[in-house]
C-alpha cells in the first residue's frame, strides 16, 4: 500500500482538477497539505504544511508517495531538500511553475522566486505540458534533469489542470504508476 500527500499549487485544487479526484479515490489513503498561505504563497509555511501532511500520511502507510501540482512542485522539492524525512516512495511533480518566468504569480512571495531545482533523494517524474502559460516544456525538462527525474511530455493540455479537461487524467494516474509500481507480496 501507498499513503499519498496531495501538494496543489495556489489556493488549492479545485473539485474538478485530476489532484482532488484522485484523492477521492484514495480516501483515507491521501492527506493534502493545508498551508495557511493558500492564496499568498510563503514557502516555509508551504514546506510545513507539507511535513505535516506527510507524518499523518506515514501513520497511515509507511511508503508515502508526494503528488504535486504546479506551485506545489517546489514546496514538494524543496521539503524533500530541507526535510528528515522517512521513506518516501516517490515525488510526482506536474506542471512546475518558472519562478524566473513573466507569468509566474506575483502574488507568490518573493520566497518562492528563489528556489532552485536540485537532485532530489527520491524516484521523480515531472510532467509537462507543451503549452504550459507557466513554463515552457524545455525549462520544465531543465527541472527534471536538475532534480534528477525523469521526463515527460504530454502533449498540448495548458497547464494540466480543471481548466484542460483531464478529468480524472487516466495517462496522469498511469505515469504516477509507473513511477510508484506495486512491492511485491510477501
């Protein structure tokens, strides 16, 4: 089994966004971090919210996979950096926001424009969109390669949110499969 910490970006996701359906389906099994700084972003507030999203996770399971979407990718990261932490099976980073990019949000505090993409200590994979408003798809890859993950392009979706449509973004759930596959039965 897997215990899921759910990291979406600015004000949280909504009830059409791929993130909150997934942990629908999870149930009990996913935990999303609640930062008191949803609509004005402060990264340390952020990477706490993500500790304490993931010690309730690992009482629940003791592989604790993070799920991460847009702003949320660098609290994730950047948590994974700062952090002691348990096992952690995976990071799932979709849509990484360019903090030096004209339209990353300008209502983020300037804590989140200096954060840098480093080797991460656990199996990553970030997901970009072709036409991502936030980041092109090559700085994306850049990202990857920084944290050591792998890569992968979805194609034409935005910015892989409610607004593209995905639903319950079955290629989404595929890729976090295959990052994440099953331990055996003992």
């Amino acid at each position: 089994m897997v215990a899921y910490v759910i990291v979406p970006g600015i004000d949280g996701s909504d009830g059409e966004h791929w993130q909150t359906l997934w942990e629908r389906q999870w149930g009990a099994s996913a935990v999303r971090i609640a930062p008191a700084s949803w609509s004005a972003p402060e990264l340390d507030d952020w990477v706490r919210a993500v500790q304490g999203a993931y010690v309730e996770a690992s009482r629940r399971d003791s592989r604790v996979v993070l799920v991460a979407h847009s702003l949320g990718c660098w609290a994730a990261a950047e948590w994974l950096a700062r952090e002691t932490y348990g096992r952690v099976g995976g990071a799932f980073l979709v849509a990484p926001p360019d903090p030096q990019g004209p339209a990353f949000p300008r209502r983020t505090a300037s804590t989140f424009m200096g954060v840098s993409a480093r080797p991460l200590p656990c199996p990553a994979l970030v997901v970009g969109s072709a036409d991502d408003p936030y980041c092109a798809p090559e700085v994306a890859e850049g990202f990857a390669e920084r944290w050591d993950a792998r890569w992968h392009l979805v194609g034409a979706y935005g910015h892989i949110n409610s607004a593209s449509g995905l639903g319950s973004w079955r290629e989404g759930r595929e890729l976090l499969d295959s990052l994440t596959p099953r331990e055996p039965s003992r």
